[in-house]
C-alpha cells in the first residue's frame, strides 16, 4: 500500500513538475519525422495482465515490423532525436502515465512483451507477481543492452539466451529483497546514471 501511495504521489508530482520538458520533447519529435510523439507497445505486466506502455516514439513509423529488438544506438530505424531521447533513457518519461494509472510501479522489473513472455519458465514468472517499473536492477546493469546486442552474431538468439535470463535473474532477485529503501536506492541510481 505504501509503494502504491509512494508510485502515485511521485509519478503525478513528476509529471507536474516535467510539463513543459514533456511537451517540448513531443514536440520536437513530432516535427521531424511523420508518426505522431508517442509509441505504445503491448507488454506484460503483474499477473500476466498486458497492457499498453507509453514511450515516446524514437523509431520511425513501421519499424516494429522489422523487429522488436533495436541492436546498437545507430540502429538505421532510430530517428536523428530519437538517439538522443534513447541514449539518456528519456523516452521511457510518459510511461509515468502508466505508473499513475496503476500498469506500472517506479521500480520494479522491466515490462517484456508477450513473445518473450511466453518463454518463461515457472520460476521466471515469479517477476510477474510485481508491478513491472519503469527502472530496476536490472535496467541498471543492463543500460546498454542495445550496443551488446549489436555485437553478437544473432542478436535475438543472444537476447534469450543470454540476456533475456540474466535480466530475469535480477529482477527475481528485486521481488525477494525489495522494500522501499531499495527503490529509493534505484531511483537515487537511475538520476545518477541518466545525468552521467
């Protein structure tokens, strides 16, 4: 209950106080490219329910079809403000919507998408027993993703094999430890990290 209070009193403060930073954001991203400012994508959330997360867009319009998975900052599909939105982990901002609308939680394991949901064992799905969060363990180890995956032979292969377990293992180990210092630790990280 208090994480809950603590999700909805920090997403609506922040997303107060980050307005106009928001709008311009939107803004720049619908005027160079076609394809609107925001992206929604299916994901898994607590109890297995999917719902829609808010990004915004980065990507130009179709490129899903081509993939789900975006290998390297330079991916070609990534637009020109996109890069810069993905590199300092600002495009994840509107899923504060979703925390405060109750999809999602601050901190907590990052939301997949069904396909890959579907891979898990029983005991990976354990993570689903949480509110997936827009930060976590291990969206901390794990901030650069994209530049290894783009390193391996088959990025998508790696992802599941590789990635996709060793991110699992993080985040069953945030749903046996977490608590509210924890979070407060993530947060206090992830602010940190974006700022470097």
């Amino acid at each position: 209950m208090i994480k809950r209070l603590f999700d909805i009193v920090f997403s609506l403060v922040a997303l107060l106080l980050l307005l106009p930073l928001l709008l311009a954001f939107a803004l720049a991203i619908a005027l160079s490219s076609p394809g609107g400012a925001f992206f929604r994508q299916v994901r898994v959330g607590k109890g297995g329910r999917e719902f829609r997360l808010l990004k915004f867009r980065s990507m130009r319009p179709g490129s899903e079809a081509q993939g789900q998975l975006t290998i390297g900052g330079r991916d070609p599909r990534i637009t020109g403000v996109g890069y810069f939105l993905r590199k300092t982990k600002l495009d994840e901002l509107p899923q504060l919507w979703n925390v405060l609308i109750g999809d999602m939680s601050v901190v907590g394991p990052r939301p997949e998408v069904p396909r890959y949901v579907a891979l898990y064992s029983p005991e990976q799905r354990v993570v689903l027993s949480v509110r997936p969060g827009i930060t976590g363990m291990a969206s901390m180890d794990y901030v650069d993703e994209n530049e290894m995956l783009a390193k391996a032979t088959d990025p998508e292969r790696a992802y599941i094999d590789v990635v996709m377990p060793a991110k699992i293992a993080l985040d069953l180990r945030y749903v046996r430890e977490r608590s509210m210092a924890l979070d407060l630790r993530i947060i206090a990280a992830t602010v940190k990290l974006i700022f470097r």
